[in-house]
C-alpha cells in the first residue's frame, strides 16, 4: 500500500476516522521501517527455507525476508509459536 493511500483510508475510510496528527505519526513511525525487497536470493532463500521446516513458498519468503531484516521476533499466528529459526523466534500474538 502506498503511504499516501494509507493515509487517505485511515482518516477518511475507516468507520471511526484517526485524526490527521495521528495519521501523520503513523506514516513517520512507517518511514522509519526498513524496506526488504524480495529479489532472487530472496527466492532462492526461501526454498532452502521451505525444504527444512516445510513451510509454504509464501510463508518461507515471509520468514526469509524478516530474517534479512535482522528481526529477532516474528509475530504470526500461522507459524508455530516458539520456533526459533536462525536466532529469530516466532511469537503467535493472539496466543495467551
């Protein structure tokens, strides 16, 4: 999604609108964020990462690209929670 698509939906968009401060806190905070880009090492290292824990392509490209972010935690409910993959741990979010 484009920043300023964002910005439009959430301060118009949304049943209950942000106000334009906060909306334009939410895109700085974004713009802080490092950007991967998935490439052909991203491909390739998504299927090593699918032939070892059986993962989906998708989910495997996922769990690739957060780990070329150098994430120590990546929060998904679609993996299972506690798996720690190259020093990254995997954390459900909804789980208690």
């Amino acid at each position: 999604m484009k920043l300023w698509n964002l910005f439009v939906s959430v301060t118009r968009k949304l049943p209950k609108p942000m106000d334009t401060a906060t909306a334009q806190k939410v895109v700085a905070d974004l713009l802080n964020w490092e950007v991967v880009v998935n490439d052909g090492n991203s491909i390739l290292g998504a299927g090593k990462l699918l032939e070892r824990y059986k993962y989906s392509f998708w989910d495997s490209l996922i769990v690739h690209a957060a780990l070329q972010a150098g994430a120590a935690v990546l929060l998904s409910e679609d993996f299972s929670p506690g798996q720690h993959i190259q020093g990254m741990t995997i954390e459900n979010p909804f789980s208690e």
